[in-house]
C-alpha cells in the first residue's frame, strides 16, 4: 500500500470513527449565525467548562463539515480531544485531525496535533512516542514555517532530554528557546518565563549553583512582578540551591513557601523534589524524624502514580531502609525493600528509556533473596537476618560509592588532560635535554647529539606511527647499537623505549581526537591500528598508563562535551 492510498484510508477510518461520535449533535439555534472567529473565543474564554466548551467546539466541527473546511475540521478535533476522558478517544480524535490535514501545507497543522499527541505521551512517560511526535510536530512547523510552534516543540524535546538526564544538550535547546523569546517584538512572558526557569533548575541538576542562581533570580523577579504561575517553581529552585549551599534553615523555608501551589500541579515531579530536599535539609539539622516524614510522602507520591522515577525517589527509600535497620525495626525496613524492589522493577521493565537518569545500575538479586528470607522466617534468628541485610547495603553503597568517586576521578584527569593538551606545542617532544643523569651519559657527546637529533626528527615525521618499532630495529634506522639508544632514551625520557614510543602514539592520538571530528568516529580497534598499535588491547593498556582513564571514556566524553554525533 503506497503512502497516498494508506492516509486516504487512516482518513476515512478516523473520519468514520469520530463522525460516529458526533453524529447525534445539532447546532443549537443561538450558534447557527456565528462565525468561526467568535465560537473560538467564546471556547477560549470558558476553557475550563467543559460543557460550554464541547458546545463551541462541537458546533465549529460541524461548521467546518458543512464547508468542507479540512483545516477548521482538523482544529476542531485537536481541541476536542482535550476534553475525552479516555485515552484512546483523545488519540482518535488527533489522529483524525492529523489524517485530514496532512496534505494541506497549513501553518498550524497537522503540526499541533502532533505536537499535541506528544504532550499525551508525555504526560503518561511513553517518552519515544513522545519524542517521535514532537519530532514529527518540529518538521511540518518547520516546512510550513511556524516559527512559534518550532520553538514550542523545540522546548518540549529539550524537556524530553532533562527528564532522562541529557542535562548538557537540553540546556543547549534551552538556551535556543530563551534567545527566541528575547528576539521577539512583544514578548510572551510565559514563554520567557519557562525558559528562564528550565535554563536554571537544569543548571541546578548539574550542580552548577552559580549560573541556577542566576538565571533563577532572573526569573524569580520577572514572574512576581507579573504574578506568573511559575513564580513558586523558581522559589522551589532557589531552596534547593540554598540547600546545596549549606544554608538548611533558609531551604528549608524557601521550599516549604512552594509546596501549596506544587501539590495543585499535576506533573508531581517537583513536589518530589521539594519533599527531597526538605528531607535532606532536616537530616542536615540532625531532626531525622522530621526528614523521615518528608521521604515517605515522597513514598505517598510515588504509591499513588508509579510513576516519576527518579533519583531522589530512589534516595528516599534506601534512606527509609537505613533508618529503620538502625532503629531495629524490622517490619518497616522489610515494607521499603519490598518498596525499592518495585521501584526498581518498574524502572528496569516499563520506564527503561529512563535507566540512564539513575547513574549506577544496581544488582538486586541478594536483596531480593533477603527479603524473601525475611518474609517467609519471621520467627527465626532476627539479629542474624538483620546483619545479612545490614551487610548488603553497606556492599550496595560501597559499590555506588565507589564508581561514584571513579567518575569524578576520570572526569577530572579528563579536563586535566584537554588542557594540558592544548597548551603543549604542536611538535610532540618528549625529551629533556637539560637532563642531569643525559650529561653523565658514558657515551661521546657527539653520539648522543647525533641520536637526540635522530629522535626529534623521528618525532616530528612521526616515524612512531609505524607499527612494529622496537628497540633493535630502532637502533637500526639510527646506525646505532640498542645499548647506546636505550641508555640516551632513558637519561633523557625517563622511560623505557616502548614506554616512549606508547606516549609518542598515545600524545598523537589524544590530539587527533580532539581536531579531528572524523577520526574520533573510528572504533578504538581501527584508532589503535591508526597510530602504530598491533592490537586493541595493549593501546588501551597503553592510553590508560599514560592518561589514567579509558581511551573509551575519553572518546564518549569528547562526543558527549562538543555534541559530536
């Protein structure tokens, strides 16, 4: 079936379904007269009744029927799926208004329709459809240039990447959306507002408190002037920065000023965040009941939606479980391992596009045996099941702990090792020729000099680049003896031949890597066979010794920082 004949078909089923739907509606007496302007006012000014609402909609549907209007048709159905109570309903009547627009070359649609359909997703975390209908949504905004729209679902897709943790390129798509808002004539402070405040509660994420301060004062002063609805989202972000600023009693009032207007929102996201960091505060103050009850109503959120899986969800129940092990309360530690494992499970069956916003992975195989041991042996030795359980969550923390530390570890020696890089000259020298131990060579001057002058040359025709150089065949090239170049190698590199050969290549392809953008799509094994290596294996030993981190790590924190693809 072709791409013409499959839409004519998808538009004459959606056409049949929702025609069925409204079939039975008449256009009331007091509406035939009225034009499409006025029923979409009138619609906007009672969105929120939704019995007035389905009657200005209804009626400009069947206006838009009677005119063979497939533009005002497909408008109609987009609005009216906001007010289905059933999922399934709300699709048809998108996708119906998507089938019937989509060969009209519209500016508006069926680009909000899609665009539409992609908050529907969103809104139940079916994030890849989400993300294929924002993107579906981007393109016919783009060919039909709407430039509102294109922004509207630029900001939606860098939402997208937040919530699974891409922080550095939704900050990018962030910053698009805020030079957008600035540039127009009149500005729609909404629109400025939510990109201010995505721009720095994404900076908070990232720690970066400076630059989340900023942007959330900013924000702050705007939305209180103007009595915006994102004003108690930038006081929540402000008290999360004071928290991690160390000043708990001002986060802790700062916070607890936005929770009324968090609890009325339907995205429970940023109460969990409030209810987090009002825990962590209070366990800063050492008032840990106080914190306890704010991590349970974390637990509350999460029971009641399962959803808005997150870190701190996360954190809150392995907190809960430590509280209550050092309290010897067994049924309630048992209540929140049962709770974590669901955490996790969901995490890992029906969220798992979401698996990289937690940073480690977290093998429960002997939780989930201790907790069948602590359900089914109740009458048995306590103590003893206590210690098991004790014992696992202190492995489980050291091992977070521990690739914790290592990632801050490589993540340092990385930025090191750029900026060394950078600095150095473009020649890759290595020797040191003011070298003590090199003028103490028993060796005739002239011959070091001579060897020394081989070796620069070596190096800046980057003979190190062919494989197989190896003592003896190096002292070959040199017409030398392998004692007399291993000697000047040593006193004036300290380092073996092969050490200074390895950190010849390894200085090469450091800076490759970085110039290059094509090199550093190559596999390590072809990079390895690139810069003079017979195997992947000794050039990751080989990088590893040298720079103190995986070349696999340095290439994907290459991609990752300067958005290489």
């Amino acid at each position: 079936m072709n791409t013409k004949t499959y839409t004519l078909v998808l538009t004459i089923l959606c056409t049949i379904f929702v025609f069925s739907q409204e079939s039975s509606f008449k256009i009331p007496d007091s509406l035939k007269d009225k034009g499409y302007d006025y029923l979409d006012k009138a619609h906007k000014k009672v969105i929120g009744d939704t019995t007035k609402s389905l009657l200005y909609l209804k009626t400009y549907l069947e206006k838009g029927k009677t005119d063979e209007d497939k533009i005002k048709m497909a408008k109609a159905y987009s609005y009216l799926s906001y007010y289905q109570e059933e999922d399934n309903r709300k699709l048809k009547y998108l996708d119906s208004s998507i089938a019937i627009s989509k060969n009209e070359n519209n500016k508006s649609f069926p680009a909000l329709a899609y665009s539409f359909k992609g908050s529907f997703y969103y809104e139940r975390w079916n994030y890849e459809k989400a993300l294929n209908n924002y993107l579906q949504a981007s393109k016919f905004a783009k060919d039909n240039n709407n430039e509102k729209l294109t922004f509207t679902t630029t900001h939606n897709i860098a939402l997208l990447k937040y919530k699974i943790g891409k922080y550095d390129a939704a900050l990018q798509m962030f910053k698009k959306g805020l030079v957008h808002e600035k540039q127009k004539r009149i500005m729609d402070t909404t629109g400025y507002l939510r990109s201010v405040f995505s721009i720095a509660y994404t900076y908070g994420k990232k720690k970066q408190l400076d630059s989340s301060l900023y942007y959330g004062r900013k924000g702050l002063l705007l939305a209180q002037r103007k009595e915006s609805i994102l004003y108690y989202k930038f006081i929540l972000n402000e008290g999360i920065n004071l928290y991690c600023k160390e000043d708990y009693v001002n986060a802790i009032n700062s916070i607890t000023r936005s929770l009324a207007f968090l609890k009325k929102l339907e995205d429970k996201s940023f109460l969990v965040d409030a209810y987090f960091y009002l825990g962590k505060s209070n366990e800063k103050l050492k008032k840990k009941d106080k914190a306890s009850g704010y991590y349970k109503k974390i637990d509350s959120v999460f029971q009641s939606t399962k959803k808005y899986i997150s870190n701190e969800v996360r954190g809150s129940y392995e907190w809960l479980i430590n509280y209550y092990k050092k309290r010897k309360d067994m049924e309630n530690q048992l209540l929140y391992v049962e709770r974590l494992l669901e955490f996790d499970s969901i995490l890992n069956t029906d969220y798992k596009i979401l698996t990289d916003i937690i940073a480690e992975k977290y093998d429960n195989k002997e939780l989930i045996a201790e907790k069948e041991r602590l359900s089914n042996s109740k009458n048995d030795d306590y103590l003893g099941i206590i210690k098991i359980l004790i014992a696992i969550v202190f492995i489980i923390s050291g091992l977070f702990y521990y690739q914790y530390r290592k990632r801050k570890i490589y993540q340092k020696r990385f930025g090191i090792l750029v900026r060394q890089e950078n600095k150095k000259p473009k020649e890759p020298m290595l020797m040191d020729l003011n070298s003590k131990s090199g003028k103490d060579l028993e060796i005739a001057d002239e011959l070091v000099d001579e060897v020394l002058s081989k070796l620069k040359r070596f190096e800046e025709n980057l003979g190190f680049l062919s494989p197989n150089i190896y003592r003896r065949n190096l002292a070959e090239r040199f017409k030398t003896n392998e004692k007399y170049i291993s000697d000047i190698v040593n006193a004036y590199m300290k380092k073996s031949i092969t050490r200074y050969i390895n950190d010849l290549r390894i200085n090469h392809a450091i800076r490759r890597l970085q110039d290059d953008r094509r090199f550093v799509q190559y596999s390590i094994e072809a990079i390895a066979e690139e810069i003079g290596f017979n195997n992947e294996g000794t050039f990751r030993a080989a990088f590893k010794e040298k720079t103190g981190i995986t070349p696999s790590y340095f290439i994907n924190k290459l991609k990752r920082d300067y958005n290489i693809v």
